[in-house]
C-alpha cells in the first residue's frame, strides 16, 4: 500500500502563504503521519478585517450511479480515532475506493491514508494506536474529480504559515478547475488532482486574523456542492454549501459533538442526532464549546434528490424524512402511474428493493426475490476474455427460478444509466423462464450530467437522453418499460409536484435545471484533470 511521508520539522514550520501540502511525489512508500503541528495561534479574539461492450471490473454497476463521498468528525472524545472509523464503515456505501482519517493530539496531526475499504486498515488496532488524540475527522471516497490515487485520498492536510490544516470534502466545486488554474497562475504548487486542493490554498492565502474568517472567505470564493469537515488543533468546522445539496448532520456522544453525512453514521455508534447542519451553515467546535456562523444570503434549499433515490443509506434521516419511506412513496407511485397485470414483483436488488416493495403494497402483486445478489463479489475481480465478461453480471446477480419460471413478472430498479445491465438482467429472467418481463424505473429518466458529485457519463453517455422510451425499451429487451414522472416523484415527497418557478430540489439530472453557476463548464480554456508530472508516480 501506497504510503506518503509527512514533513520534516522543519518545512512544517516555515512561513509558507501558500498551502504546503507536505506530499513528495519522488518518496510515495513511506507513511503519512505525524504531521507537526506549529504554535497555532488561533486569535479569536481579534477582530476581522455509453456503449455496452461488456462489462468490465466494477462496471458491473453499469446501470447505477457512482456512489460520492462520506465525512465524518469528533471533537473530544477520547477514542476519536477509533469511533471515526465506526462512522466511516457505516458509510461506506457512499466511498469504496479509499478512506483516511486525521487525528489530533498534543501539537501533532496524524494521518493514515489508504486505498480500499475501511475494515482493509481501520479494523486493526495498530492503524487505531497510530491515531492518538480527543478530536479526529474521516472521509471514504469515490473519485470525482481526480484520479484514484494516495495523493487524491483525504483528509488532505497542509501547514499552513497559521498551523496545521485538515479538510475531508463531500460534492464537487462547479469553479474548482477555474480557480485551481487562478491558484497556479499565482505560484501555488498542486499536489493533487482532487478540487478539494483549492479550499486548502484559499484559505492559506487569507489575510484575515481569525482562522475561521479565512475559512469562510474561502467558501465565498468557491461554488457548487459541498460538505466539509475541518480539523485544526483548537477546532472541528463543519460546513454546508449555500443551497444544502449535500447532507451534514449534527450528532452527539458523551457530550462530544460529531459531524456525519448520515445519520446512519450516528446509529451504529450509538450517537444522539441533534440535527442537520443548516444550508450555508458553519458550525464551530472548540473547548468554549459551539458557534454558529452563517455568512451567505438565505436561499431556498434545493438538497440532492439522489440522496433519496440511491445514494443515503435507507436507514438514514435525510432533511427529516425517513429514506427507506419515501423509497416506498417512489414505488407506489410508479405503481399508479404505470401498472399492468404481472404475477410478482421483483426487485433489482439491493438498490430496488424498498421501492418494490412500496410496488408491491399498493398494486396488491407479491413481492419475491426474483433475483439474488451475491455481496461477496470483489470490486477488481479479473475479467481475462470478452466471454468471462459477459458472465459477468452472473457473478453479482443470479435468476431465483423457483420465484419467477412461467410467471410475468415487474422488474424494479432505482434508476438507469447506461442500460447495460439492466439489459443483461432482462435476459437472465427469460432464460430463467420469466414469461413477461416488464422494467420500471422509480425515478425520471436521466437525461442530463451531474457537476456536484455524482459520476455520471456526458449527455452522450446516458441512455435515455439519446434514445426514446420505445428505443430504450427494445435495447433493454423488455416488454414494457416506463420511468416514475417527475411531477409523481415530488408528490411521493410530499410536494403537490413540481414548481418551475421553486423547485424543492436539486433535480437537474432530470430537468437541466442546475441550481449553481457552472464556471468550469462556460470556460474556452483547457483545463487538465490530471497532473502529468505526477501520473507516474500513484
């Protein structure tokens, strides 16, 4: 496993305006930890001035969206290391290709960075001794912008000429590239290809006395989606972009705050939820206790409607509504909008399974697990010749003849992307003997790309923005096909459907209505993913 070495001494005491980022590109074996921490004088009491080639590796998730991030923090707790890895395991559905976690104690930062899962590092006890002290933030990550390697995993850390400095980030910056391209026009030196670089150096280049003023004149610089987690050695930071588009969620144990993405994070450590963090909210821990900032212009909220149609956990509280309910409310109502006469109900699982049920309990139709899925297949699982592939969906999925031979049956899934392996589960139910195989979608057909955090392929990649209903209908194979409505999908929120004029959501992926400027995207100027001096070195 990839490891990075932390600064010397030395360079984490120099007078830096710029965010040293403490990562040597030409030394990548050698751990990150102990980051020394300088004498951070924390002066608050100063004023402020497509296309279906078979499926490859994990693109067996061809038909779902990619998960994006999970943070979590604790601010004085005395296993904060240990409990912060509890919360990144319960999320872990939102970020399985790397997790880290970011300890302070006595001066010191300490870091452990790695690639895979939580339990791959964070379930040993000598990666936990490795992380002393009372306050720690955690982040698992799938890659939006920037690559999959150690430089790109968080909490990113730097020492800045004010003290030590970590951030975990949930959502994408829609301005990341144009100001990364800014940062590096005025001499900063990136050491990652991941947006969340650009928070680091704006705040490092504040010249505002109090360190939160900095970070909040860094958030007025940035647009997009985002919830943050901060660690200096005085304070944990919490904050939520303007419009809420990412969860943040306030909990307490042991009379010690925590910040998760979920709430489900609380539940598995036995935390009190006390309440979502506000949109545009930062919230401020420190051993004078919390303080509430809010320094953006109230707006309406327009949290991600994803987060109920796939990404939360269903056991989740998200903007106080229960996940799992209203994945059932999807279903229903696609159940009133487009039932016809099957035999049973069957979920794609595990992503379709409580709006199958919510099918199942308003049509009448038996719910059955038409289709098993085997959780123990691995996410780089070797796939040698294009036949090993096309067997490939066997691997995740495989036909319950008992519950569907010589019946017709309702496919229900949450969502669709590409159509490459709902096309393939589609076949697999013929050959199992299904005698009718119809497919709905509890949500809108995706017609448009995500910039705030969900890996979606380009307008051209996305399969019902290129074909139509009856298209799509015969590339999937099914006898009928139809997708939840968007009015039908703000009514089982709770919403009388959809106000043009106020939408309650961010819901541009089926819409193209984006609720934030898009910068990088009106730029005429190219503007590099990747770092080419690094791109060897991961």
């Amino acid at each position: 496993m990839d490891e990075i070495q932390s600064p010397s001494d030395e360079a984490a005491e120099s007078d830096l305006n710029l965010g040293d980022l403490n990562l040597d590109p030409t030394n990548l074996n050698l751990r990150d930890s102990d980051f020394q921490d300088s004498d951070f004088q924390d002066s608050d009491s100063q004023d402020s001035g497509l296309q279906d080639s078979g499926l490859q590796d994990s693109d067996l998730e061809g038909d779902t969206l990619r998960e994006e991030c999970g943070v979590f923090g604790i601010f004085g707790h005395p296993d904060a290391a240990a409990i912060t890895a509890l919360g990144l395991h319960a999320l872990q559905h939102r970020g399985q290709e790397a997790a880290g976690i970011v300890s302070f104690e006595r001066g010191r930062f300490h870091s452990e960075r790695r690639l895979g899962l939580v339990g791959d590092t964070f379930s040993r006890r000598e990666v936990i001794d490795r992380l002393p002290g009372t306050s720690a933030i955690g982040h698992v990550r799938y890659s939006t912008t920037g690559e999959t390697i150690l430089r790109n995993v968080q909490p990113l850390f730097a020492e800045l000429n004010a003290g030590g400095f970590a951030v975990g980030h949930n959502g994408n910056l829609t301005n990341g590239l144009t100001l990364r391209r800014e940062l590096v026009r005025n001499g900063a030196m990136m050491q990652s290809t991941t947006d969340t670089e650009v928070i680091l150096h704006l705040v490092a280049q504040s010249k505002r006395n109090r360190f939160i003023d900095r970070f909040i004149e860094a958030l007025r610089a940035i647009e997009g989606a985002y919830s943050l987690v901060s660690l200096t050695n005085k304070k944990l930071i919490g904050a939520r972009d303007p419009l809420g588009i990412r969860p943040l969620v306030l909990g307490e144990l042991d009379g010690c705050p925590i910040l998760a993405s979920e709430t489900c994070a609380l539940d598995i450590i036995g935390a009190k939820y006390v309440r979502d963090v506000e949109p545009g909210e930062v919230i401020v821990f420190d051993e004078q206790g919390a303080q509430s900032h809010k320094p953006f212009p109230p707006k309406p909220p327009r949290p991600c409607i994803f987060e109920y149609i796939y990404f939360s956990r269903p056991d989740s509280i998200v903007g106080g509504r229960s996940v799992y309910e209203v994945r059932k409310a999807f279903g229903a109502q696609l159940a009133r909008e487009s039932h016809v006469e099957v035999d049973v109900v069957v979920p794609v699982p595990d992503s379709g399974v409580p709006a199958a049920v919510g099918y199942s309990q308003h049509s009448g139709v038996p719910f059955e697990l038409g289709i098993i899925r085997n959780h123990y297949v691995g996410r780089t699982f070797i796939q040698p010749t294009q036949s090993v592939r096309e067997l490939g969906v066997r691997m995740k999925h495989n036909a319950n003849r008992a519950a569907i031979e010589g019946k017709r049956i309702i496919l229900i899934d949450d969502s669709l992307v590409r159509g490459t392996t709902s096309k393939k589960i589609v076949r697999m139910m013929r050959d199992a003997g299904a005698r009718e195989v119809h497919f709905r979608l509890a949500s809108p057909p995706i017609i448009h790309p995500d910039y705030y955090g969900i890996d979606l392929p380009d307008r051209g990649g996305l399969l019902a923005a290129t074909h139509n209903l009856e298209e799509m209908r015969d590339i999937i194979g099914a006898d009928s096909l139809a997708f939840l409505s968007i009015d039908g999908m703000y009514r089982a929120m709770g919403e009388p459907g959809r106000d043009p004029l106020n939408p309650k959501f961010a819901d541009h992926c089926f819409t193209g209505v984006y609720p934030t400027h898009l910068t990088d995207h009106t730029q005429h100027e190219p503007q590099p993913r990747q770092l080419s001096l690094l791109a060897e070195a991961s």
